[in-house]
C-alpha cells in the first residue's frame, strides 16, 4: 500500500507578500508621474495584486481573512497618519534622500489601501456566497400567502 501523504492546509503567505509588493509598486509608479505609460503599469501591478490577494483569500478560513483585513486597515490608518505631518516634513527627519523616502511613503500608503480594500472585498464575496438566496415557499410560487385577515 503506498504512503498516505497528509494535506495540509497551506495558507501561501507568498501570495500575500507579492500581492503587497505588486501593490507597492504600482504606488510607486504613480507617484513618480502621472503620465499615460506610468498609469498603465501601475494599473497592471494593481491587477496582479488583486489576483494574488484572491489566490490567497482563497486558501484560508473567513476567520483569518476578516483579521487580516482588519490589521490591514489599522496598518494603512497609522500609515495615513503620516501624510498629517507631510511625507516632505517626515522624509526630511530621516536620513537620505527626501525624494526617494517620500515616494517610499507613498509607496507603502498605496499598497496598505490597496490591500486592506481587496481583503475587504473578498470577504465581502465570501460572506454574501455564505448567506446564498433562499427560495421561496411553495405556497408563495402559487400565490396562496397565508394572511391573518382571514
């Protein structure tokens, strides 16, 4: 009899990371300029991070999908409370170039929305497929509703 090889529930947190990278990246190149090729790569890294977040959002539970998305939002609120100060006045407190630390920031901003709004959405899909429509009684289909006036 050959081996029994265990399955187990793999949740590819790869997926996840290049889904934040791909998303980072088109942050990145929207910040650079807003010319018509930059917005077509970074339309296309967006899409490739939507497909890796649902490939991830695929592979685990309600659960951890709905915490993820939760920590994804308080990530990208604290990173948004940086653009209060200015991503100018905070680049210029580290050290190194302000230009390349401000689009960095605007970098990390873009791929936090994005991500936290994709988990958010796919859990959205995920519950509304839950709930499913219910059908409806016979008597409803023939019209014959009971009714309290009778």
């Amino acid at each position: 009899m050959p081996p029994v090889l265990p399955t187990v529930h793999r949740s590819d947190r790869l997926s996840l990371a290049v889904s934040f990278a791909l998303f980072a990246g088109a942050g990145a190149t929207t910040a650079a300029g807003d010319a018509l090729g930059p917005t077509a790569g970074a339309t296309a890294l967006a899409v490739g991070g939507v497909y890796c977040t649902a490939r991830y959002a695929d592979r685990v539970s309600r659960k951890e999908l709905a915490q993820l998305a939760l920590g994804l939002w308080i990530g990208f609120l604290a990173i948004a409370g940086l653009h209060l100060a200015g991503l100018g006045t905070i680049a210029s407190v580290v050290p190194g170039s302000t230009t390349v630390l401000a689009h960095s920031l605007m970098a990390v901003t873009w791929a936090s929305l994005l991500s936290s709004c994709s988990a958010t959405v796919f859990l959205g899909f995920r519950e509304y497929a839950r709930t499913g429509t219910e059908l409806p009684e016979e008597q409803v289909l023939e019209g014959e509703t009971p009714s309290d006036y009778r």
